[in-house]
C-alpha cells in the first residue's frame, strides 16, 4: 500500500487519513510495543493497512422500469449494458473500472468452475441475453454465469455497478445473489416507477431486502414521462415505505430521467448538453451514490479498533500492576485467590475437554438437522418448478435451470458456513469465559475444500458422468473453489473470516450433467437433483465431522496456552505485591506513580481513538444537501 497526496491507497478506493487519525493510530501502536503488547499492535496496524474492496451500488428492479437504460447513464454510455432485453435469470453484469487488468472495451465471461473466457464488450449480450445467439444456440451446453465490463467512467473510480437480471420481475435472490457477487456491495438501488405508487411487489422485495441488506435508495426513474404529478407519486411511495417496510422509511426516493442524459451524453458538450443533464437528475444522483456507497475504509476502522482494544488489554494490564505495587493487603489476598482459582481450573483440564466435546457434538448434531431441512426445501421447491416447466421451455432455457439450481446450492453452502461459524463462536464464548477474546477466525469454516460429488444419472442420462467430466471438476475443486463462490455471490458471510468457496469441483461436474440431463427430459434432471442432494448431504455431514474433530485440539491448545499464561501473570503479580509490601511506603508511591503516568497515556489514547472512530461513523452517515438531488434539481 502507498500513500498518495496524505491518502491511503486501499484497494481501488483512497481514503484519507488525516494527521488527526494517523496521530492516534501512531500512538497508540507506540504504547501497546512499548508495553509487550507487540502482536495486537502489529495486527491493528496491519488491518489499517489491508486492501478495501472497491464498494458497490447493485441495480435491480421490476420489468420495464429503465433499469440498465439508468445504469448506462450512471456509466455515462447508451449502449453498454443492454436495453430492451432480458438478460437470463442468472446472469449479472458488474461493471468496472478500466485499468491493467481489463482494458476499456474488453470483458470477461464468467461460467461455472470460475473458468473465465476474455471477449470484447459488444459480444456479451449474445452470451447473457435470453434472445442472444450463443443462448440460442443448442449446440452451447456452458453458458455464463455473470459477465464483468471493463468501462472508463468517472464513477466507477469510485464505485463499482451491478446490474442484475432482467427477467422474472424482482426478486430478492437476484439482489443477494448480486450483492454478494461483488463481496462489497455498500447500496442496493431499486429503480421503481414515476408514474404509480411502489406495486404490493416492490414493498413485498423491501421487506424480505431488509433482511439482507443495510442500505436501500429507490430512484423513480421516466420522470419526464410524468413530468407534472411524479413528486405526488413519490409523496405516495414515501407514505407506503412508512407503512409496509418501515426499515426504509426514512430512505431517499430520487426523481431521475435516464432518457434525458441519454439524448443528452449524444449531444456535443455545450450549455444546452449541461442543462439536459442537470435536468435528468442523473449526475447528482451520481455524486450521491458515491458519497453514500463510500463509507469510511473497513479496514481503517476495524484497525483502529483493534488498537482500542490492546489498549483496553493493557490498561487491564496496567491497572492491575499498579495495584499490586500499591502493597495493600486486600491486593495480596485477592491474587492469592486468584492463583487458587486458575490452579483449579488446571487440575479441572480433563473436565473442561468434556464440556468441549459435548458442545462440539450438540453443535454438530445441530449442523445435520439444518442442513437435512434445507435440502428438503431445496428439492421441494426444485420439484415443483421442474415440473411446472413445459419440456419444450426447459430444452429452450435449459442453463436458466442448471445455473439457479446450482447457485441455490452454493447459497445453502454459505448459510451452512455462517451458521456452522456462529455455532463455534458460541462455543468458544461458553468455555473461554474466564479467557475473553479468544481469536479463532483461522478455524473458521469455509467449506472451500469440500469437493462435493456429482450425482450420476442414469436411465435416460445414461453416459453424463464420464471420466472426463468428473476430473475436470476436481481439477475445479483445487483451482477455482474460492473464487466460484465470488463470481456466484453466494452466502451472507464476512469474506476475510468465513469465505464461500463451495465446492467448486463437484457443482462443476454437477452443472455439466445437469445440462446433459435437461436435453433427456424431467425425469432425468429430477434424479440429478436427488442424487446431487443426497452427495450434498453426505459429503457436507463428512465435513462438518472433520472439522470437528480438527479443531477440538485446536482449542483445548488454546485453553491449556490462555491458562498457562494467566498463571504465570498471577504468579508475578503475587511476587510484585509482595515486594511493595516490603518497601517503604515512599518507594510505592514512586512505582505506583510511574503506574499512574502510563494509564494516563493509555486513557489519553483511548480517548483519541474513540473520537477518530466517531469521525468516521459520523462522515459516513453524513448525507449531501438536499439541493443536490436529484428530486430538488428538477423543480
């Protein structure tokens, strides 16, 4: 990472950090190695240093609505994400910024395996569009799952944008399955109707959103298609959001024209280009966007607040020497109880390991009763759109079917992980009591090294699991599985300590038969689908198991290291109230004076820590004049 004009390159977004915050952030690393307490220094300095994803403003809305018509206006270009056509139920667009990797005008097709195809921009929507040629084409088995544009747009040096698919209408899986494509989405924009009120369907997708997202702005685009009543309609929207999803009631509801910056980006630059612009709402919903989506660098503040709390273990560490210097009785016979009681806890090791393994084994037969529900929802709810679908609309569509099977897959995968998580960190907080903060994040959960097994069909599909395929998807398992889950999106989860690598290898495979099983009817992508969940919930009760039984040792170390280490601190404080005790009472004063400077220090740095993290809360909710949106701009 370098610095560049006083601001931290992080990732593709800057943020800067003033002297103020760079000040604290240096003291406070000074103190914690001054005082031994090197590794938290090291580690919160680091955090601040990490790379930060580039955050994203993920687009989506019902039919008809001028979605992608407001995203190539937002891009500042009519043609790049395609107009007046479905993209397939599966497929999203991320659009990004030009640079050495991609270079303006080229992209990358996205398919299944994460195996990655570069194409120049213009070919995409033959790849991604329900009528393009390549969807058309029966000869194609392997469609795309996603596409990403490289496109040289001022926004997207700040951002980037999602336009999700087209088809179907709203639903809140495109907006999750998108949002976690980019694993930084910071706004969901719903891009709704000027002319009526949000649909029973709109208010419906903002209450289940709620649930997955944190940040919603709704833009009521073809303003100029209503020019006269559309602020009464928003009035209406802002009454309905009170009412039906009152999460969002507060959220801003923009008034836009992407048809006016559309005629506008064809003009030739001029006063009458400019006044057609402002005129859209376009641009300052634009500005907006990126002030919203860029919140303060996750890393800065995590990172500081990993300093704060070294702080806290050092204050905790201070405050306790001081009073063992200070020679009081009180002190000696509380330090005297204290050893007593670790010393109990170490002959009570055996029975601690019992505790251990009994949550572990509560977790684990947890872990088989969610999985086995959701794999009976999942295929429920196959079965029934398998067979609502005519055979004609399957053969036609076929990669609409395999690719949301698949990602229904991986999406079960990550809720396992997150709950799988969740799970062990309960157990950690129970048993680590007497031991708060222990880190565990490395044993976390991920499921990347799980190669599920694809099913093999028979009957009519005789023949889909040869050799080939199922090499190739191991060959998948080992070189794609993190990344899949990217390009995917899959599983509400923190990326940096879960991830959602979901067995790559076998959903590869599984994607394969499952195209050749479509061409051989309903009964043979049914057995597909039952065989595929039967290797899911095999493979997955496997995995749990194994990571069971590799991180019970993992933490009973961890407990006999925390216990060892606390004795050791009991026996020298022991030893340092028993020195005061012999000192005069001058010589106490003097040690517990030098005690007192340094909690002053630390006091001091917690205190500027916690107005630096304050700061950052405070800009990010900071919201632009409302005379720079684009509701105010067309009055």
């Amino acid at each position: 990472m370098k610095e560049v004009d006083g601001r931290v390159e992080s990732g593709s977004v800057g943020v800067r950090l003033d002297p103020d915050l760079r000040t604290a952030a240096v003291a406070a690393r000074r103190l914690l190695v001054e005082h031994g307490f090197e590794e938290i220094a090291d580690r919160g300095w680091s955090q601040m240093r990490s790379r930060c994803p580039t955050p994203a403003v993920v687009v989506i809305g019902e039919v008809n609505r001028g979605k992608s018509s407001l995203v190539n206006a937002l891009l500042e270009s009519p043609e790049v994400s395609p107009v007046g056509v479905d993209l397939t139920t599966s497929a999203y667009l991320r659009f990004v910024r030009a640079g050495d990797e991609l270079s303006a005008g080229d992209a990358r097709l996205i398919f299944a395996g994460r195996s990655v195809r570069r194409v120049n921009a213009e070919e995409v929507a033959a790849w991604i569009t329900e009528d393009g040629a390549h969807v058309q084409d029966s000869e194609v088995d392997m469609l795309p799952l996603g596409a990403e544009i490289a496109v040289d747009a001022a926004i997207l040096r700040h951002v980037q944008l999602v336009d999700t698919p087209g088809s179907g209408g709203l639903d809140t899986r495109h907006a999750r399955l998108a949002l976690e494509a980019v694993g930084a989405a910071s706004v969901l924009l719903l891009v709704c109707d000027s002319a009526a009120p949000l649909t029973s369907t709109e208010l419906r997708f903002l209450e289940e959103a709620s649930r997955e997202v944190d940040s919603i702005l709704l833009v009521a685009n073809k303003i100029d298609k209503n020019p006269r009543h559309w602020r009464l309609v928003v009035e209406e929207d802002r009454r309905l959001l009170a009412r039906y999803a009152p999460r969002f009631a507060g959220s801003e509801v923009w008034g836009v024209s992407a048809r006016y910056a559309a005629t506008a980006l064809s003009q030739t630059s001029g006063e009458r280009r400019d006044a057609l612009l402002r005129l859209s709402g376009v641009p300052a919903l634009a500005e907006h966007l990126v002030r919203h989506a860029i919140a303060p660098d996750v890393g800065v503040a995590k990172g500081l607040r990993i300093l704060y709390s070294g702080l806290r273990e050092l204050d905790a560490h201070v405050t306790a020497n001081r009073r063992a210097a200070s020679g009081h009785p009180s002190m000696h016979k509380e330090l005297i109880a204290q050893r007593e009681h670790l010393q109990r806890c170490r002959e009570r090791e055996g029975q601690w390991r019992e505790y251990l393994q009994r949550d572990l084994s509560i977790l684990q037969s947890d872990m088989a009763d969610s999985l086995e529900r959701k794999l009976d929802r999942l295929q429920s709810d196959w079965r029934a759109k398998i067979e609502a679908s005519h055979l004609e609309v399957m053969r036609r569509s076929r990669q609409l079917f395999v690719a949301e099977m698949t990602a229904d897959i991986e999406v079960l995968m990550g809720e396992l992980s997150v709950e799988f998580s969740t799970g062990l960190n309960r157990v950690v907080e129970s048993l680590f009591d007497i031991f708060p903060g222990v880190d565990i994040a490395d044993e976390m959960p991920d499921f990347s090294d799980l190669p599920i097994r694809a099913a093999d069909v028979k009957g009519r599909g005789q023949g889909l699991g040869d050799p080939q395929m199922v090499m190739m998807g191991f060959m998948g398992s080992s070189a794609f599985g993190p990344a899949l889950a990217t390009a995917l999106g899959m599983a509400a989860a923190s990326a940096a300590s879960l991830g959602i690598g979901a067995a790559a290898g076998g959903v590869w495979v599984a994607v394969n038969l499952a195209f050749r099983a479509v061409k051989n009817g309903k009964s043979a992508l049914l057995e597909w689908l039952t065989k595929t969940s039967n290797a899911v919930r095999i493979d997955v009760t496997r995995y749990i198991a194994r990571k069971v039984n590799e991180i019970r040792p993992t933490l009973a170390s961890a407990y006999r290291s925390r216990l060892q280490e606390a004795i050791a601190e009991s026996k020298s404080l022991l030893a340092s109230a028993e020195q005061a005790a012999r000192r005069s009472q001058q010589e106490r004063a003097e040690t517990v004076a030098e005690w007192d400077a340094i909690s002053a220090s630390i006091a001091r740095g917690m205190d500027e820590l916690e107005a630096q993290l304050a700061r950052l809360s405070s800009s990010a909710q900071t919201k632009p004049d409302s005379s720079k949106s684009g509701s105010s701009s067309q009055k």
